[in-house]
C-alpha cells in the first residue's frame, strides 16, 4: 500500500511487481484511504437526500402493494364465494376457474 501512495504507481502495476492480486492489493489501499481520511469518505449531501427520499419511496411502494392485494384477494374471495358450488345455478366453468384462481393467489 505504500509504494501506491508514495510513488503514484497504478495499483496494478504495484500488485504486478509484489506478485499480488490486483483486487486484493485495491481492497487493502482502500481500507487504507479510508483509515488515513477518518472514515469522511461517505456519502455528500446530495446523496444521503437522495438515500432518504429513496428509503420513503421505497416504503409507501410497500405499503401501497399490501393494501392492492390484500384489497384484490378480497374482491376475488367474494367473486368466487359467489360461484361457488353452494351456490345455487353456479356453473362447473365458473367454480372450477375459481379454485384455480384461489390456488394461484394462496401461492
């Protein structure tokens, strides 16, 4: 790690010359870059708003999902109570694509 920071050598010629994986030799300059900065090399900003907002989004897109199918498993449950074989007059098509559709949505 040394030798890259003194001498301004790229990593890979450094891990060349060491006889060194290249990747390991970046991963270790790394720790050693964060190490001498503090451990400040985290996000600007710009960036930990943009996190925030994300986190938000990604939050009410939940939420948003479990109210839709929850709302959709019940509208389906009643259609298909509705053409269910205790139902007088239901079809055999009808209570049939029921069962599928119930069995699809359990999964």
């Amino acid at each position: 790690m040394q030798l890259v920071f003194e001498t301004g050598k790229p990593i890979a010629q450094v891990a060349r010359d060491l006889g060194v994986n290249e990747g390991t030799l970046g991963n270790w300059c790394a720790v050693e870059r964060r190490r001498r900065e503090g451990g400040q090399a985290g996000l600007s900003e710009d960036e930990r708003a943009e996190l925030v907002r994300l986190r938000k989004e990604i939050a009410e897109l939940r939420m948003q999902r479990v109210c839709s199918s929850s709302a959709f498993f019940r509208l389906s449950s009643r259609i298909c109570a509705a053409a269910s074989e205790d139902t007088p007059g239901a079809s055999p098509a009808s209570t049939a694509a029921c069962r599928i559709h119930l069995r699809n949505v359990s999964v």
